[in-house]
C-alpha cells in the first residue's frame, strides 16, 4: 500500500511566510495625536449622556412609584374613617337599642 502526501509547501519557512498574516506586505495606519484623544472624548460624552438619560427615567420611574404609593395610603386611611365611623355608630346605637328593648318589656 502506498500513501501520497501532497505538501503544499516545501518548508516550514515556507509554510510561515506564505501566509498572508505573515507576509512583508503589511497595512500600516498612521493616526494623528490628536485623533486618539477626540475618540476618548466622544465615548467619554456618549457615556455622560447615557448617564443622564438612565438618570431621568429612574427619577421619573420614581415619582410615577411614590404617586401610585400615595393614592393607596389615601385610599386606605380613607378605607379606616370609614370603618371607624361605621363601627362608632353601631357602638353608640347598640346601647340605646338594648336601652329601647328593655322599656318595651316593662
């Protein structure tokens, strides 16, 4: 049995430089000073905007929540008057009525 092996490269230096990573051509960029600093200073904007907005939706979220709060401590307090009224006046009552029952049996 014989095997064949194609070998695309004839050595390992071969194999190394032959790839594109690797070869004398290479893209260099050239960035101004400036350039680095003005990109820093746009995220650094970006992230201060955001800071504010999320700032501004909590705050809002906020009072929408202590309003909500509000009404249902008014809505109970107002619940309570009621009931205390209610059962003031079946209290208040109740003697009198025992009072008006015990004449009617004399």
């Amino acid at each position: 049995m014989f095997l064949q092996i194609n070998v695309m490269y004839s050595s390992l230096f071969d194999a190394v430089f032959a790839d594109s990573f690797f070869s004398s051509m290479r893209t260099v960029y050239v960035v101004p000073d400036s350039q680095p600093e003005e990109i820093k200073r746009t995220q650094r904007e970006e992230e201060l905007e955001n800071i504010e907005a999320s700032r501004k939706r909590l705050e809002e979220s906020y009072q929408t929540r202590v309003k909500v709060l509000d009404d249902r401590e008014h809505e109970l307090q107002e619940e309570i008057k009621a009931d205390c009224s209610t059962s003031l006046s079946s209290r208040t009552s109740q003697p009198f009525s025992l009072l008006k029952q015990s004449i009617q049996l004399l």
